[in-house]
C-alpha cells in the first residue's frame, strides 16, 4: 500500500472542500419516504417525524431495515478507512478506540452512522461505515490526534468515500 493512486471514477479532494453535495442519488436511502412510524426489526430504529431515531417502538409500527442495516446485510458500505504506517501500527488500540469513541458520539443523534467491520488487510487496518460523514468524521479524528497524512477521494456516481491515514 505504500504508493497511492486515485482509483477511476474517485477524485481526490482535501479535508475543507464542501464534497457532501450528493449529485447522484443513494442506493440506499428510500425511494420514498417510510410510513410512519416504522421500526427497523434488527437495530430497533424508528422512522418517526421524517427521520431515523432511537425511540421506544411504538405499538402498531410497520417493520422495514433501516438503511445501515439494509447496507450491512448486503456487505455494502459508504465509506472505507485504511489506517497504516508505522506509528499506526504501535498506536492501534489507541487510534481503534478514537475510531469507535467518534461512534459513539454520533450514534444518538445519527442512528444510520455505523462501523460496518474492522478488518486487517494487506499489512493495514480497514474500517467500514454505513456513512460517508462517519468515515471522514473518524479520519480528521485520527488526524486531528496524531497528524499524519490524510487523503479523501469521493466517488460521487457511487456515493463512497475512501480515506486514508498513514503515519
């Protein structure tokens, strides 16, 4: 992994560019919205008030997958972190820990924001996300910690972002 080029369809964009206008519609949001109210049967999601959110289950609720659950099912994730290097690999529990601690603070508020797997691969560590924001949010996290070099490059025709750490 030690030299890097943009794969085809992907291009590279810094830490401050505005990226997340979506130009290309989701496979995975809803063609429409759910009825309301709908609970997710595996994560207990509830689409409530046009969104996602962590509510008691209403009674009568129609049951539907949320979209992480949905992507997680069919092993399809939004966004991908590759963290490597030397450091990273002396620091891994700590820089792991600032991974799911950016998780978790976002959990309450974006339901649909999760870690997918963590996996090594090719001498690195892989994180995948049900969400693009959540990737990028634990790369300037990682970032932000220990410096390094980070790099983003969105495909916008496939919603997906990679990031990638390296220290």
């Amino acid at each position: 992994m030690g030299t890097q080029s943009t794969p085809a369809g992907f291009r590279q964009i810094s830490r401050y560019d505005n990226l997340f206008q979506e130009r290309v519609h989701d496979a995975y949001r809803a063609r429409r919205k759910p009825l309301e109210p709908t609970v997710c049967p595996q994560c207990k999601a509830v689409f409530h008030e046009g969104r996602w959110q962590w509510l008691e289950t209403p009674a009568g609720a129609h049951q539907d997958l949320c979209p992480a659950c949905h992507r997680t099912q069919d092993h399809y994730p939004a966004g991908f972190l590759t963290l490597e290097g030397p450091f990273f690999l002396a620091h891994r529990e700590e820089i792991i820990h600032i991974a799911r601690n950016v998780e978790e603070r976002e959990r309450p508020e974006h339901p649909l924001n999760r870690i997918m797997e963590i996996e090594e691969k090719d001498g690195a560590t892989l994180i995948t996300t049900t969400d693009i924001h959540l990737a990028r949010g634990i790369g300037e996290a990682v970032h932000n910690a220990y410096q390094g070099d980070l790099e983003f490059h969105y495909n916008p025709q496939e919603y997906l972002l990679r990031v990638h750490w390296t220290r």
